[in-house]
C-alpha cells in the first residue's frame, strides 16, 4: 500500500534544501512527518557523520522522531537502514552516526561549543535556550550543512521567527512553511472539535491557529463558577494525590486532588479539587517555621491517604522535614508553561473541577495573569504574585500524568491515508 504526504508536506519537501528549513504552525499537522523525511534524505547523502538531533530533551527526540521512524508508515522507506541504540544515545543509519543531545537549558550549549555540523535536525526548536540556537547556527559552517526543524509558535520576537520573516523577505538561508489545521485533512473532526474546545487563549492562539504571539490578559479567561466550582465531588474518589508549594516569605499552599478512573471522558480520569492547605504569615499575622507548617500539613493529608504527594523541587527543608514525619514525597515537574497547559486544557474540557470551599485557590485562578513586562522581553511567564495555590495543583496536574490521551500524537498509524485518500485500517 502506498501513503502519500499531504499537499502541504510535499510543498515542505520540495524547498526543503536551504542551511535552515522550518516547519511551523499548528498541532497534529505533520510537521514532524515531512522534517524528518527529508532530514533522513539528506542524511543518507551526507558525506560524513558530523549529524545531530536535538530535543529538549533526548527522551523527547526519542519519543517524537526515534519512534516515529518505525511506526510511521510515510517513514518506512528509511526504518530499513535505521538502528537505535539507547545506551549510546546514537541512531545509526546505515553506516552513519547520528548524536542525539537535549538542550533543556543555558548549560547544553557545551554539548556542541567546538564542533562542526553538517546536518542538524531540531524537535520542538522554540522551546530551546536562546544561546542554544545561536550557538547551534555557527556549528552549521559547512558548504553542505542545513538544519531542519518542526515547531509550535512561540512569542513574536522568537529568533526563529525571526528567520522566519527572513525567509519571507527573500532570504535564501532559510525557508519556512506555515501548518495550519486545514493542511491535514487526515485529521478526525472529533479530534480537531476536540484540541479546539480544550485549548484557550495564547495556546489556543499557537497551537490551534498556529499564531506567533505574545503572552497576554488572564490565563484563565474561560473560567465561570458556575461551571468549574462545585459544592461537592461528582464522583467517589478512587484515590487522592496532593500538590504542595512551600513558602516561608510567601505563602505556603497545598491542595488535594481526588481521581476517579471509572468515568471515562474521551479516555481521561475525572478530577476535582477537594481541599485546600493556606497559610499567609501577613495575613494571620504570625510567621510560622519550617517544621511547623510540615506539622500542619502532616496533619491535614492524613485523613485522605494521598497516593503521591508532589513538592516544589526546591523545597528541602520542607521535605526533609516531611520524611522525618513519614510522609514520602516526589519532586514535582516545575515546567511552568507545561503546568498551565495540561491545566488549562484538563479545565477547559470539564475534566477537572474545584469545590467551593478552596476559596484561595479559585481567588488566584481568577487573578492569575500574563506578566506583560516578560512578554515583551520575549518571556512567557505568569505574574508573579498570589499564585501558590495555582502552582501546588499545576505540580500535581503536570506530574501525575491525568492528562488525555492523543491518539494521532502517539500512533502516527491513526493519520496516514491510502492511495485513494481513506484513512488507512491497520
């Protein structure tokens, strides 16, 4: 059976042969599918081994491209000549030698500081340190090197937007194509009513309409009480989990979250915020230590017997404080825009719900806002201040892994067509 590309991947495919070539836009739109098919062509015709791919991490790269070389059917051409070796961190294809490397944060600029690329394939690419990808440019200094990459939009004055608007104005080193959810009529109408219900405001403006834009005005604008706060749980508790943020000059919050698995929503736990830990020295006038506030927040998890417990990394008085009382914690993910997310997005398709008794936590989320300043430094951040509750359930959201399943994201065999343009039975 044959699997053809979209009109848009083939347009990708056949300009793709400048120093850099950008896929950009919107989610679930084959980014990824086209880059990789011709970084591998290119591959297979580079002369040398001098070959990376990059992620925010090298599990990512793994889980988004490794594995879709052997389950994507528009890949399959290449899977033949392709083995990964996972204790090496190293594709092999066929008698090259391609580095994988994650460039999380300003350190992983030494992983190549001093080397020479030819080719460089770059996942997610706007999720990378600014130093990263300027250093990542002057290694591509061969007369054949290019790179490829696949990303969601970012802010607006985004370096690789700014390649982008290059491109645009006749720039030969670079091409960029804009994806939106119209160039890929693989997708199900479900699943797009879907991603658009459950994103909002600067997610929805990138990862639905592929916009380049600046963070701005409430992150939860599409919050309602009389929607998202209830006065009891729909369902029983399966188990509980809980998130805590640890203050001593700021307040100190922790929340418990109840699960229930047996109610399936498009194949997702059904959440619900059931109580509230708040202690602000300013407001109860009175500074409580260390061991006191692990003393009280002993006290009001034991009643709910917390499956896990998730912390603020940073928080090792706290936690050490907590072992000493038998309570088992687990660093939390403490990735803010993921956090806000997976947040958002649980709330927006009703998969997670406040009772009305967590009174700081449904005032933070009603005050939680954009912080303009960042955003005009080309920041993404939330204002900080009156956000603990916020970030001590966006630690159990983010950790717990309660977010829905994606089908097109994790089996690339969901969205290939036939010859004839059916979607491919496997």
């Amino acid at each position: 059976m044959t699997y053809l590309f979209t009109k848009k991947q083939l347009e990708y495919l056949e300009n793709c042969y400048h120093p850099w070539n950008l896929a950009h836009g919107a989610v679930s739109t084959g980014k990824t599918v086209c880059t990789m098919f011709g970084f591998l062509h290119a591959v297979d015709c580079c002369p040398d081994s001098e070959i990376a791919m990059i992620g925010k991490t090298a599990t990512t790269i793994y889980n988004n491209c490794i594995n879709l070389i052997y389950e994507c059917p528009q890949l399959e051409i290449y899977r033949h000549f392709c083995t990964w070796f996972p204790s090496k961190q190293e594709l092999r294809f066929k008698d090259k030698t391609i580095k994988i490397y994650g460039a999380k944060d300003e350190g992983s600029v030494q992983l190549i500081q001093g080397r020479s690329l030819s080719l460089a394939y770059c996942d997610e690419m706007t999720l990378y340190p600014d130093s990263f990808i300027h250093m990542l440019d002057t290694r591509l200094r061969k007369p054949h090197s290019k790179g490829y990459a696949a990303m969601n939009p970012a802010h607006p004055t985004h370096i690789c937007k700014q390649w982008i608007d290059k491109a645009t104005e006749g720039d030969k080193r670079y091409y960029g194509l804009h994806f939106t959810i119209d160039d890929a009529p693989y997708l199900d109408v479900d699943y797009i009513e879907r991603i658009r219900t459950s994103l909002s405001g600067l997610f929805y403006k990138r990862n639905y309409l592929g916009l380049w834009t600046l963070a701005e005005g409430a992150i939860f604008d599409f919050f309602d009480r009389h929607i998202h706060v209830t006065k009891k749980p729909l369902y029983a508790a399966e188990y509980f989990v809980a998130g805590i943020d640890f203050g001593l000059n700021n307040p100190t919050a922790c929340i418990i979250l109840g699960v229930n698995t047996g109610v399936s929503r498009q194949g997702t736990k059904h959440m619900w915020v059931e109580n509230e830990y708040y202690w602000d020295h300013k407001l109860k006038h009175r500074q409580k230590t260390v061991s006191e506030l692990s003393r009280d927040i002993a006290e009001f998890l034991e009643p709910y017997g917390c499956n896990k417990i998730y912390i603020d990394p940073s928080a090792l008085a706290m936690k050490l404080d907590l072992n000493k009382l038998g309570i088992h914690t687990v660093d939390a993910n403490n990735d803010i825009l993921e956090g806000i997310a997976v947040t958002t997005s649980e709330m927006r398709k009703g998969n997670l719900t406040i009772l009305d008794k967590c009174k700081h936590l449904i005032r933070e989320i009603e005050g939680y806002v954009w912080d303009e300043a960042a955003a005009k430094k080309g920041d993404d951040e939330p204002k900080k201040a009156q956000d603990h509750a916020i970030d001590a359930l966006r630690y159990v959201i983010a950790t717990h892994k309660v977010s829905s399943y994606d089908p097109y994201k994790h089996n690339p065999k969901n969205y290939v067509r036939d010859r004839f343009g059916r979607q491919a039975n496997f």
